[in-house]
C-alpha cells in the first residue's frame, strides 16, 4: 500500500465517523444541518484527522479509538474554511470543487454551520471517555485543541493574515501566520493522537517538531500550487492569492527560495520522527507528499 | 440586599473572571483580542453566569469554584450576541448602549472575535478541574454546554429564528425559537450549577423546570419591551422587532396574553423551586423581576 492508499483508507474511516457523528440532514432545522454536512463531506484530504490516527498507531494505540478526536480535528478544520470564505474574509466562491457553503446556503446559514460545527467538535471530544480514555486526559486533549483553534492560534493566524493583505509583510509576520493558520491545527492533531497514547514529554516535543515543519511546508507548497497548480486538481481557481494581494512565500522569497524553505522543512520532518521507526512510515510519506503534491 | 444588588455583586465575580481569563487587548493579535474584551466587557445583566454561582450556592458549593464555568457561559452568550448582530443575520448596529462588535472593529474581526470566545468558552470550561472538581464531572458539564450552544440547542433556534422573519408562524414556532435561542443557555447555566455541585436526577430536573420557564418569559418580556421599552434603558433600539418583521408572542397572542403567558411561567418557576427554600430566594427574585424589568 502506498502513501496516497493509507491515506485514503483513513479517510475513509474519517468520513463513516463523520457521517455518524453529525446530525442527519433531515433533523430540525435542516437548513443548517444540510450546510454543516455539505461542507464536512464534501471531500478534503482529512490530513488532520489521519495524523491523530497515524500518531496513535505508532504508539501503539488501536486507531478506532482516537477517531472521534481525528473527526473533532475535521470539524474544526471544516469550521475555519466556512468562515474564511465568507464575503467579509477571503470572500471565495469555491472549495474542494464545489460552491462554497455561504454560496449555497447563504451567508447567515454559512456563519451558524460554522459556529455548529466548532461546537460540536469540542461535544465529540467531551465524549472521548466512552472510548475507554481517562477523564483528566480527555480534558488534556480538550485544552490542546482549544489552544490551537483559538485567537492565539488558529484565529490569530486568520486576523494577521486578513491584516496583512496588500500590505508588505516580513518573512517572519508570513511565518506566524502560516505557523498559527495551519501548523497549529497540525500540532494540535499529532499531539492528540500522542496524548491519547499516553506520550512523554520527548514524543510529544518530536512529534511537535514534525507538525510544526509538516505546517510551514503544507503552506509553502499551497502558495506554489496556488502559482503554478491546476483548477481542476485543486478543486479551487489557482491564482487567487496574487487577485487578494496575499502575502505569500514565493511572493516573499522568490520560487525558487521558496521550493528550497519548503525542502529544509521536509529534512527537518524526517530527522524529527526518526526514533520511532518504520511506524512513523506514514508521517514520512506524508512529508514526501508536500513535495510533489498536486492538490 | 434586594435582588438588583444580589445580581449586582454577582456580576461583579463574573466581571472579574472574565477580565483575567479574556487575553490582554495588548496581546498579538491585538485586533481580535479588543474585539474579544469589547464586547464581553461591554455590560450585559450577566444573568447566566449569576445562575450558575447562584444554584451552586443552594446547593452547597463555594461560588468562586464554579466561577470559571459562569464566565465560559458569558462568552457563549456573548459570541451569540456579536454572530447575532452582524449585517448577514440581525443587522444590529447597537448592543448594550454601545455600537455593535462589527461597526466598530468590522465584520471579518467580529466574525473572528466570536469565533475565539466560543472556543475559549470550551477551554475555560476543560480547566475546571483546576478548581478542585473531577474531570468525570467537567467533561459532563462540557458536554451538557456543547449541546446547549449546538444547531440543536441556540443556534438552531437562531437558524429558526431567521427563517421566520416576514413568515407567519405558529406559537409552537415561536416557542421552539425561544426555548432554544433564549432558554436552552439559561437551562445548561443552572444545570452546569448544579453538575458541580453533585446535583441528583430530581434536583437536575426541577432547575431544568424552572430556567425552561425563566427562559420562555424573559423572551415574552424582552418582546413586550422591544414594544414599549425606552431606548436608554435598553441599550438598543426599540421597535426592531417590528421592523424586521420577526415573530413576537405579543404579535401573536396580543400583548394582554402575551403578559398572562409571562405571568403563568414565573408562577411555573417559583412552583419548580419551592423544595428548594430560602437558599432559592436569588432563583426566586429573579423570576418576579422579568414581571417589572425595564431592561
């Protein structure tokens, strides 16, 4: 089995976990349980929740279990492009190749499915427990979550990052946003799926180091594809970053500096992960992934 | 003390620990940290978060304890409040006596800022442990806030609330709006109360009993003011109900049954809580009060 096909079995666990975990379309009021499903079934390659899979199984943890924190990590993720492609943020028309959720439903209904689904995502955590986990590390888990999904993560990463456009920004202002906007939900995934399996501190700062290189890549390579990639594949229109003025590494550092940052945040990925073993081999094809991905 | 001070001293505690649990405005980001302060320290009655100190209070434990749990409360509130009023939703331009959270900071940031508030609701609520209770307890008061903010809790009423305006709609309607928009945050504020108190089954569901009725006559009351009420009380225009076309009980019932409706839940209230005795008077002032509030 190749990257892509481990890949797309865990995905597909994610998806079944989805689909049972959020409300059904036809409950009351349906409008906003129809927009929440749109937008989390709508494709994605559900990389955040396939690390905390990934993470446990390396530590030993049976995967099953972790995949209601695996599902909460794509809540969240789902939540934050909601709201980012509103009209009043990035005001995009189109995601995972489809209209947008505010295109579809309405912008009301789009911010309330947003709100819903953050919502849930901490429900579904609260409920780790009956997955046979420790109360005190399921609330370990909720804290880590929180921290990275909140105005000093996730959030702050979107704020400077909306500040910053058609503004010159630093390398560095370029690197907390990315750092805050993707690398912080990364971290948040690799390290649930450690604290689940009962990590050390030691695992938990490697596998941190591996999220956290994993993010600055992600994010380099999305503003090359963004340059250079194929409407069709990404299921987005390319070139949108330069429409919006973005910052953007290339932008930044030229293509070239850029394709060389993101291969030094891949090195820095596989020294990282290297104590554990063949059983970090999906975290290492993940990495490898960044360089040759097309979406 | 009459009951105004009795709520007074409590808004005081929540004030406090929000001010110290909310980032410093200074804090980078600052944009959304400001927004995050200005909206949840612009005022507001605090009543949720007095009903949380207040039921643990009858019940036996110390009010500082759960304090942290009557600040995550406020936040949710407020969070609905700034999602409420902006232009794809509401269109409120004032709250509280002050311009909305999007007129001041714009509707990107208020988007953000209510984002942050709900997630850092979550990550104040999984610290509670902190405060001496058992994580078992706190992740069931997690889980009881996550359903009460959720599409089936207030954000299903607000969706519902939405798809009313200019329609006609039926008492049960109107009532399904308000037991959730309104009455499903002051249920999980008594019930989260009681949680941390170590409440049993019967005590659980007569303070259900009594926040299903609290909630259901403070919206007939805040219709009835929204009528007939003074703006610099209010803090916000009257008559915007009418304007919007929104449904009202005094729209449908009439404002003579609309005020008997009233009438008949603060007698359900007070019947609810009666076992309760002397240690209930906050519960009790409170409910007599939504027959003369001005505010």
């Amino acid at each position: 089995m190749n990257w892509e096909q481990a890949l797309g079995s865990k995905a597909e666990l994610i998806n079944t976990a989805l689909d049972l975990l959020l409300p059904r379309a036809s409950a009351y009021p349906s409008p906003i349980h129809e927009a929440m499903r749109y937008s989390t079934l709508a494709g994605g390659k559900r990389l955040r929740g396939a690390f905390v899979i990934a993470v446990a199984d390396i530590l030993g943890t049976d995967g099953e279990r972790v995949l209601p924190a695996a599902a909460a990590l794509e809540m969240i993720h789902t939540y934050s492009l909601i709201h980012d492609d509103l009209p009043a943020m990035d005001d995009d028309d189109y995601r995972r190749g489809k209209p947008t959720c505010h295109k579809v439903y309405g912008e009301a209904v789009a911010i309330l499915a947003g709100d819903a689904l953050l919502t849930l995502a901490f429900c579904t955590l609260s409920r780790l427990q009956e997955k046979g986990f420790e109360p005190g590390v399921v609330l370990r888990v909720i804290q880590e979550v929180g921290k990275a999904a909140g105005s000093q993560g996730l959030i702050g990463g979107q704020a400077v990052d909306l500040d910053s456009e058609g503004v010159k920004v630093s390398k560095e202002t370029l690197e907390y946003i990315h750092n805050h906007k993707t690398g912080a939900l990364f971290s948040a995934s690799v390290r649930c799926g450690a604290l689940l399996s009962g990590a050390g501190d030691e695992e938990l700062q490697a596998l941190s180091e591996y999220a956290k290189g994993f993010g600055l890549a992600f994010q380099i390579t999305d503003d090359l594809l963004d340059l250079t990639g194929d409407q069709e594949l990404l299921g987005k229109k390319p070139g949108s970053d330069l429409a919006k003025n973005k910052a953007t590494f290339p932008g930044i550092l030229g293509i070239g500096e850029a394709i060389k940052l993101a291969e030094d945040q891949v090195k820095k990925c596989q020294l990282s992960i290297a104590r554990f073993g063949p059983r970090a081999d999906f975290l290492r094809g993940a990495a490898n992934y960044l360089l040759t991905r097309k979406r």
